[in-house]
C-alpha cells in the first residue's frame, strides 16, 4: 500500500539525495552496497547478534531508499539501474529469511521453515506477478498496492528482528500474518493483472 504513496515521501526523498549524492557512489554501487550489508546482516543473525543484525538491516533498507534517491538527483536513473534494484532487493529479502532459519524459532501452527518458506515465497511472487503482467502485455502501467508491498514487508522484517531479542514466539506470528498477507498481495495482483484482459 505505501508504494500507491510515495509523494508522502519527496521532502525526506530530496534531503537523502542532497547528502549521499555528495558522495563518490553511483545509484548501482549504492544498490550493490545494500546486498553487502545483507550477507554481513546473515552472518550476524546466526550468531545471535540481533541489535547489530537490526542496524545492519536499517542500513541495507536504507541503501535501498538511498539508491533511487541519488539516481533521480543526479539524473541517472536507468532501465538497468532499476532492474539491478529490483534483483537487489530480492536478495536482501531472502537473506534475511535464510538467516531466520538459524534463529531457533519455534513452530507456530507450522514449523517455522515452513513460513520461512511461504514469506520467501509470497515476497518474490508478489514481485513476479507484476513483472510477468507487464511482461506478457496484459497491462501497460506497473502493478503496484495490496496489503503486503515491499515496504509494508521491510516493517515486517524490522519487527521480526526486534522481536527476536524479545519473544521467538511473537517473532514467528509476525513471520507467519506475512506469509499469509504476502501471498494475498501475490494474488491480489495476479487478479488485477487478469481483469485488465
């Protein structure tokens, strides 16, 4: 749902850009920079390190914000730029859930894989289900909305981390209402795409 609002986001959008487009990184190095910070978030996770896995994550999430922001300040954006981005955040996605499986979660109606595996798999087909919309011609404007977008599920994760430090429990229900939720916005999409034709 907050992807249908970025406009809410232009001023904190204009001052990001002013102060990292400053810097001697392109939009791409940005975006290659967040997949770093993931795979030392991963190796953080399964240590147990949780509050040094939480602001490893804020940074990742933060450089995702962070390349867009500088591509467009500096005139850069690009086909490639956006669809490395695209790659780039599926990555950091499922890192972060391949990181959970050593967490010891408990089981939650299903084992904790399980919705590992469901949250996995709902990120990447709510993602799928709109390229493969616009892929296959049946609309021409980029899918976007229903309950569980990217931002809405980056919420996700960042509770879930907080929650590991405070209830494994409570962590998996969080990790189970997006698995379910993230699947829904797959399915909401696929029906938006279908009705068009």
């Amino acid at each position: 749902m907050l992807d249908l609002h970025r406009n809410l986001f232009k001023g904190l959008e204009s001052k990001v850009a002013d102060i990292f487009s400053r810097l001697p990184f392109t939009p791409n190095q940005y975006t290659s920079l967040s997949i770093m910070a993931a795979l030392a978030m991963l190796c953080l996770i399964a240590a147990s390190h949780y509050i040094a896995t939480l602001a490893l994550f804020i940074v990742a999430a933060g450089l995702d914000f962070i390349d867009g922001a500088v591509a467009r300040k500096r005139g850069l954006a690009t086909k490639r730029g956006a669809y490395w981005d695209t790659i780039a955040d599926r990555y950091v996605e499922a890192i972060f859930l391949f990181g959970l499986l050593f967490c010891g979660l408990p089981d939650f109606f299903l084992p904790a894989a399980a919705w590992i595996f469901l949250a996995l798999f709902g990120s990447t087909m709510t993602t799928y289900a709109k390229a493969a919309a616009k892929e296959k011609g049946l609309c021409n404007a980029e899918l976007k909305g229903g309950l569980m977008s990217r931002a809405e599920r980056l919420i996700a994760y960042f509770a879930i981390i907080i929650l590991l430090l405070i209830d494994l429990y409570l962590a998996v229900a969080i990790l189970a209402a997006l698995a379910i939720l993230s699947n829904f916005t797959a399915l909401q999409r696929i029906y938006c795409a279908l009705k068009f034709k």
